[in-house]
C-alpha cells in the first residue's frame, strides 16, 4: 500500500543532533507519557542506580554519568514504553485482527501498552483476554502434544535480561531442544563467527577509553547519528583529542559527518565538531574490495620500507598464516579493486597514510554495513587481519569494535542464547542442573521460518521481538508463523508479528526495563551487557503499565514449570521470588561472572574477561589468524541495482516512533527508495515519482509497488530502502557464507515507473 501523500524531502543534513535532537525527543516524549511519567523515566535511564535504555547496546561510562545520560533515540524507546495509551480489552474487542493488519507499524505502537493476555482462538476473528494460568497451561498443552521436542522454535530478541535468557535458554534445553534462533542471526553473527576465527572471541575488543586515545577511527558500514547516537559523544572527545575519523558508507550520513552536543550550549546553536576527515562512499558491497586494497598498499609500503608498517614482533609471537593473506593482496589487480570499490587509488593511499599516523592506535567499528552480506565473515576477517598486520590490538587506543545493535544481545549470546552452543556449556550445564541438554545443533533464524514453513503445526515462541519484521522475506516468514499449531509473544506492545499467528495465537503482556519489578522477595534487578563486554544492573522505577503485567523472568519460568511439570527437580520457583538464585547459578555455568551477585551490586558494573584485549587467543593452537579469502563480490545483472535496507531516524529496529527521517532530509513517509540522481534519469524517473522495485533470486522474482524515488547521495548503482518496508524483497536463501545471516544489505534489484 503507498503512502497517501508524497514524502516531504527537504536537503539531508551536514550533523547530526543539536537543537532539533532535544526537541524531537521532548515532542516523543510529552506526546506519548506526559510531563511528569516522562521525567521520572528520563532521570533513571543509564544511571547507575536507574534502568539501562532499552534501544542499542552502546555502553555508558564506566565512572562519571551525566544526569541526561540518552540520547534522542534512547529517549524515543523510553517514551514508546512508558506511554500512558493502553492497547487493552476494548481495543481488541474493537479491532479484528484483519483490521489490525491492515494499519502500519506506527500506528501499532501508537496505540500503547498492552495490559493483559491475550489469546486468538482457533478459527477467531479477534484477540480476547485470558488468564495467565489458562495461557500457561495451553502453551504446555501443546508444547508436550509435539511429536517431537525439535518441533518448538524458542526465538529470542535482544532486549531480554541475562536472568530471563539463561533461564530461557535453561527450559528450552530442559525440554529437549536447541532450536534457540535470535536477532543476533540477523545482526552480527557474522561478526561473531569471523572474529571467533580470527582471534579466538567473538566479541569486540575495546573500552570507552580506546577511543579517548585513538589516532584513527575507522567507521565502516554503520551510522552511529541514528543507531547508536550516542557513540557520537565518544566520536567527538576523540576528534577533540586528535583522532581522525574515517567513514565508508555507500550513503552520505550526517552522523558521520559532524555532531553537534545537545548537553553543550554550543552544540544547542548547532555549532558542530565535524567528525570523518574523509568520507569513502563505497559502492554497495564494495567494503571487501576496499579492505583488500589496503591491506594491499600496506605490502606495498612495507616491500618499499621494511619495518616501517608491518609490526613483526607482533606477528611472529600472536599470529600465523601471514603469508597467505600476502599472497592473496599481492595476486589482486589494482584496476579490479579500485572498480569493484569504486574509491579511488588515491583515496585508498591517503586512507592507509591515516591508518600508519601516530602509533597505529586504529579502532575499527561496523554494523549492519558489514554483516549482511554473503561475504560478511571474509569481509570481517579482513579488518581483523588489518589490525594483525600492524599489531593494533589488544593495546590502548587500538582495537575491533563491532557496534551491537540491541542493549542485551551480546549477554543473551553469552547466557546461552544460541543454536550451537559449545560443549563446555552445555556439560556445565548439565552438572549444574542434573539435566541431559540435547546435543544435535538447533534452528537458526533462516533454518527455523524454513522448517515451520516445511512441517506444519510447530510451536513458536518468541521471547521479545517483532519476529515477522525483523525476518527476511515477509511473506514467506509470514506464511510460516501461520503454518504453526501455536504462536505466543511476550511482549510490552503491539506488532505486526502478533496478527500472522498459527492456529491459535497468544500475546503475553511482560514489564518494560523502566518498571519496578515486585516478587515474592522483594524489588528485582536484572543485569544486561553492553557492546563492550561491561555487566551491570538494570532497576526499573515506574509502577508498571498494568497490575496484569509479569516480569519475564515470572513469564518463564511459569512456563517451564507448567510445561515439565514432574520431569523437573529445579525450583523455578525460587529463581523468579528471587533473581539472586539465578545468578548464583550463571556463576556457576558461565565463566566470569564470580561473585556474580556481589559485583552487579556494584555502580557501573563490571567488565567480562575477554582473551583478546590481552593478547591471548582463544583459538586451537593459540595464535590470532590472518584469513586468506579468495575475492568474493557481490555482482548484478546489466541495468539492475544493489539495494540496501536501512533504517530511518524515526525508528529502532523494528519500532517505528515516528515518519520522519530528519537527517536524510525524508518527512511523512517511509514508503521511500533512495536512488542516485543519474540512476533515475537513465530510467526516466523523476524526483519523488512512484516506482515498483523488482528483485531477482535464482529463478525468483519479488515486487513491491508506489515507493517514492527520493535523488540522494548514493553511489551509481546503489540504492536504499528502509525496512521493514523492504524485507519483502529480501530472498530467505539469500544468506552470508559462514553465518546464514540475511543478506539484507545486498539484493539485486531493478526499478521502473510504478504501474499504479
Ligand atoms: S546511545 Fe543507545 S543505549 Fe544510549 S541512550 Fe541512545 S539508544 Fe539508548
């Protein structure tokens, strides 16, 4: 369906935040919770003794916090949860499912917090309430009728607490599955299994205080303006401290380009510090074509200088497989990489004269850029063996910062949250619990929507999230979850994965981060970790939305109780009268979490071990890796596009706040492909006209008809949509080599004038 009205397009910004940030999230934040459920949210967000901001994982300082520890996108989240519109008993009386399906995202989230369970009963054209013990005991009813334990698929997103996922993960495995698919399949799992390869973790390996020393920061693949705004904080005391920044992105973005402070006067009369001292606008994919060419001149530079670039102690004592991936620079042509990048050679010299400056103190950041496409874990690899090359990492000022997308998606990986966990996970969790854990791999996230859509009358369940809008290839996901016998959500609020159900369908309202949590013993914490490897607790403070609310935790928990009934000798619940027992037994099952319970108590948290900041590899002989890929590109048929999906300023993952998207200059719409001015000329296209977008898998074609053709700064032959608009053309094949994570970011399209 077409937006009614054309998007209002205005020129995008130079920078990011200033004025217009404070009063966007002011209008958010009044708008939705009033002035004083605002304030009240607001003063506890990032603060030690507060709750930790629902949106992205960037993490807070470790010592002093400013009082406005957020940011507009973080206030945005904060406002959608603790609005005071309830999507309750009359609402779903009023609106049929259908009718719900026919509103957008927006307009889902507008609508509130939801304040009781739910449940759609087979052949029922309406949600109606049910109790929680009615839900409980219909989730076992058909969890135990399953022929087969592995025909359960327990989705996790990003948001849940280390307590609820290890007890998640601690049911799931109970009840004989590993069919534990996340959103981490469709974010950074490239990262993890490149950089597991490369240097024995699969983490990132810098603090705050890297970047405070750094000489380079090389941004790739990632804008921080919107994603994760306050990394623009961090971006600018480093530029203050004489970093240069670097950014590679096929778009212009204005958060890369300059930040003005909102918490400083001048940033409020947008004076701005500019941030990338060269901006590298990389075709669509071009990112490993890029890499290799300076890992190239790098060769080159050394050939010409020995010692003057590679760091041989380095090399010779931590790494190994040098040689293959000099082999594979110098056998690339430079004509073949310079096109297949589309920056110039000279551009790539003046890129490694900034990344030799000083003493070599490189971070190197990603994100999505980088992840989503099929040669993402080469891709990764190749920053890895950048940093390899000449010893940047594991000292201050220097290191890989993989920038993680959702506030708890790194703990819930490190609770357990994953297909295939290892071994020795598995067998302390079996000592700790007396429980035989399944061995055979479950469902990632492609894996599960292809075997809910192969076998009918699955059970789904999703612990957070909006599954449908996060997936690839929206009707095919949406024909798998209505393939299944049972879907169940707990969630806070509304979405569009809610209306595609099987057979029967349940919502189960859970707390937001920002409300108290009462059990038996009292108040609960729980505790998350940030993208930098730092745990610490998470207090909400708010009266929760609706006396029917329960923790996820209490969600859980119930659960297992209800569905194992006699087949289990664990207490569940003691873990849920009190959280304490359930980090007493993480302690015992993950390592680094000693005294668990006594340094979460902690202000500010503690940091986890992490091998590779130490310079110790966690790999099978001990050595970090270089990686020797053979060139991999992704290539289009004559005439057709790489399309990107993205998301806009107004939106955090899957949640839509608003319809704007200030920075790129797009209002009142999302229904909106960006294209390169001379892309559209050649197809007779004209500025804000409607097209159809085609795209091509195999044999397969996906359209999706009326976006708005918005002219952007964007090389020739690349374009960008948000999602989740555009998921539909997302092939579920489509997936990174090594990671099977959707190639969201590359999908071979074309474009012509709209037929509507
Ligand atoms: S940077 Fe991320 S975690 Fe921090 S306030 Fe903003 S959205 Fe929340």
């Amino acid at each position: 369906m077409a937006s009614e009205q054309p998007p209002r397009v205005s020129a995008p910004k130079e920078k990011a935040a200033g004025a217009a940030a404070v009063a966007s999230s002011l209008n958010h934040v009044l708008r939705s919770a009033g002035a004083a459920q605002g304030a009240k949210a607001l003063l506890g967000l990032n603060q030690v003794d507060g709750f930790d901001c629902p949106s992205c994982a960037w993490p807070d300082p470790d010592d002093h916090r400013a009082k406005t520890e957020f940011c507009e996108n973080g206030a945005k989240a904060i406002a959608s949860e603790v609005t005071l519109r309830r999507a309750d008993r009359e609402f779903f009386a009023r609106y049929s499912v259908t009718e719900l399906r026919e509103q957008s995202d927006y307009w889902h989230d507008q609508r509130g917090r939801l304040t009781e369970p739910f449940v759609l009963r087979e052949n029922a054209t309406h949600y109606e309430p049910i109790s929680w013990d009615d839900a409980f005991a219909l989730i076992a009813k058909e969890l135990i009728s399953l022929p087969t334990p592995d025909q359960g698929i327990f989705y996790t997103s990003g948001r849940a607490s280390n307590e609820a996922a290890f007890l998640y993960q601690l049911f799931v495995r109970h009840f004989g599955t590993n069919n534990l698919p996340d959103c981490s399949n469709m974010c950074h799992e490239s990262s993890g299994a490149a950089l597991k390869a490369s240097i024995g973790i699969g983490k990132g390996t810098v603090t705050l205080e890297d970047f405070y020393e750094a000489d380079t920061i090389l941004c790739i693949g990632q804008n921080p303006g919107t994603n994760h705004p306050r990394m623009l904080s961090a971006l600018e005391t480093a530029v203050e401290n004489g970093a240069e920044i670097v950014a590679v992105n096929p778009l212009r973005e204005a958060g890369l380009l300059g930040f003005a402070h909102p918490q400083k006067i001048s940033g409020l009369f947008n004076k701005a510090t500019p941030l990338a001292s060269q901006y590298l606008q990389v075709r669509i994919n071009g990112d490993f074509a890029l890499l290799r060419a300076l890992g190239k001149e790098l060769f080159l530079r050394e050939n010409a200088r020995p010692g003057s670039v590679l760091d041989k102690e380095f090399i010779s004592q931590h790494t190994r497989d040098l040689e293959s991936y000099r082999d594979m620079c110098e056998a690339s042509s430079w004509d073949d990489l310079v096109t297949k990048c589309a920056v110039s050679r000279e551009k790539i010299e003046a890129l490694a004269d900034t990344v030799l400056r000083g003493k070599k103190k490189l971070i190197t950041c990603w994100a999505m850029g980088l992840t989503q496409h099929r040669n993402a874990v080469a891709t990764i690899r190749e920053i890895a063996n950048l940093h390899l090359l000449i010893g940047a990492i594991g000292r201050p000022g220097a290191g890989l910062c993989p920038v993680r997308g959702h506030s708890n998606v790194q703990g819930d990986r490190t609770m357990g949250i994953f297909e295939k966990m290892p071994e020795a996970f598995l067998s302390s969790l079996d000592k700790e619990f007396s429980i035989k854990c399944p061995r055979a791999h479950g469902h990632d996230t492609v894996n599960a929507i292809h075997a809910m859509h192969r076998n009918p009358g699955q059970v789904f369940i999703a612990l957070g999230g909006n599954f449908l809008q996060a997936a690839p290839d929206t009707d095919f996901t949406a024909s798998a979850l209505e393939n299944c016998r049972l879907t169940a959500h707990i969630a806070t609020k509304l979405n569009r994965s809610h209306l595609y159900t099987g057979e029967v369908g349940l919502i189960l309202p859970c707390l937001g981060r920002s409300e108290h949590d009462e059990q038996r013993s009292g108040p609960q914490f729980v505790t998350c970790e940030n993208s930098m490897g730092v745990v610490q607790r998470s207090k909400g403070r708010l009266d929760p939305a609706s006396p029917e609310l329960r923790s996820e935790t209490y969600i859980i928990s119930r659960l297992a109780e209800t569905t194992l009934a006699d087949r289990t000798s664990i207490d569940w619940q003691k873990f849920r009268n009190n959280y304490d027992h359930i980090r007493e037994t993480i302690e015992r099952v993950v390592p680094g979490f000693e005294n668990y319970n006594e340094r979460a108590r902690k202000d500010g948290g503690f940091y986890l071990p992490n091998g590779a900041k130490d310079r110790s590899w966690d790999t099978q002989d001990g050595k970090a890796h270089f990686s020797a890929a053979p060139f991999d590109q992704f290539e289009v048929c004559e005439g057709h596009l790489i399309l990107q999906t993205l998301r806009s300023h107004d939106q955090f993952n899957t949640t839509v706040y608003g319809l704007n998207d200030r920075y790129r200059g797009v209002g009142l719409g999302r229904r909106v492909i960006f294209l390169n001015p001379e892309d559209m000329k050649d197809r007779g296209i004209t500025p804000v006209g409607l097209v159809d977008i085609t795209s091509y898998w195999q044999e397969e074609e996906r359209t999706l008809q009326a976006f708005y053709a918005i002219p952007y700064e964007i090389p020739r032959g690349s374009a960008a949509a948000y999602f989740p608009e555009a998921n539909p053309l997302v092939p579920i094949d489509s997936t990174a080599l090594g990671s099977n994570t959707p190639t969201s970011k590359a999908v071979e399209i074309s474009i012509r004038p709209s037929s509507t």
